[in-house]
C-alpha cells in the first residue's frame, strides 16, 4: 500500500448516526438562513457523507463525483500558482450556481442555489456553518471507533476460511 493510501485510511472519518444528526441540523440551520436549495456534504473521494434540501431531480451521484474532480483539478491549479489549495469555489449559471467550501482538510460543502438567494448571503452562512462543522469533524477525527465497529478476528479466519473452501484454495 502506497504512502499516500496509508495517509488517506488514517484521515478517513467514521460517522456515527449522531453525527449525522448533528450534521443535518447544521445544515437545515445553514438553508433556512441563506435561502439556498441544497446543502450536500461530499468527501474529497466523491462519496456522499449527507444531504439536506431540494434534491429530488438531482444526480448526487454523479455531482459528488464531478464535485470531488472539480476540486482535485482546482487544489492542482492552485498548487502551480503557488498556493496549497483554494478552500472556496463559486460556480454561476443563469439558473443556478453552485458554491464549493472545503471544511477542514477532506470534507466539501456544496451549495446549490439560485436566483432566490445572493452569493453573498449563500457564502456569509457558509463560512458559519463550517467553524460548526470543522468542530464536528474535530472530534470525530479524535474518537476512537466502536468496539461493534471493528472486525473480530475470529471473523477474519471465518471469512477466509469460507473463501478458501468457495474458491478451492
């Protein structure tokens, strides 16, 4: 496993149902105050962590994805401006604009909006919502995972055990 995988695996976070709860009343706060339409959190791999607002027609999947590109093709930009990573994107369109904020070192909040709110007011809470968030991932980043969160040993063997025996080896 390459150095930058042993990185990743130590920085990943485990979110609890707690947290999550935490997380989606910060961001229902953070809607409610900036008028904006959704608020998705999305880790610097592409993987949806949550999501609070109007997404019905919307394509998480694919947006989490292209929000991680998006970001990772930024981070490089900057880097060869000489920056280590511009924390805060804006993306307007005629209907809809799309604001991405890094929070601590592997999380994005991403915030559609449209003409129904102002960028100022979207960026204003944001910065808010994500010293709250930051805190949130502070701690998660300290805790140790539950026993129940573990895989026993015992497991293991079983499991590689039944492989052997499914795949004749």
């Amino acid at each position: 496993m390459s150095e930058a995988s042993k990185k990743l695996r130590e920085k990943r976070l485990i979110f609890y149902s707690e947290d999550i709860e935490k997380l989606d009343k910060y961001l229902n706060e953070f809607l409610k105050l900036s008028q904006a339409k959704c608020a998705l959190l999305i880790d610097k791999e592409g993987h949806m962590v949550t999501q609070i607002g109007e997404v019905r027609d919307l394509d998480l999947d694919t947006i989490s994805a292209l929000v991680a590109g998006s970001f990772a093709a930024t981070k490089e930009m900057a880097r060869i401006l000489g920056e280590v990573e511009f924390a805060d994107l804006f993306h307007q369109g005629q209907k809809q604009s799309i604001q991405l904020l890094l929070i601590g070192d592997r999380t994005l909040l991403t915030v559609i909006f449209d003409k129904t709110t102002t960028v100022g007011m979207v960026r204003l809470y944001a910065t808010e919502v994500a010293k709250k968030l930051d805190k949130l991932f502070d701690k998660a980043s300290e805790r140790k995972p539950r026993e129940s969160e573990t895989i026993s040993k015992d497991f293991t063997a079983s499991a590689k055990s039944r492989l052997d025996d499914l795949f004749g080896s």
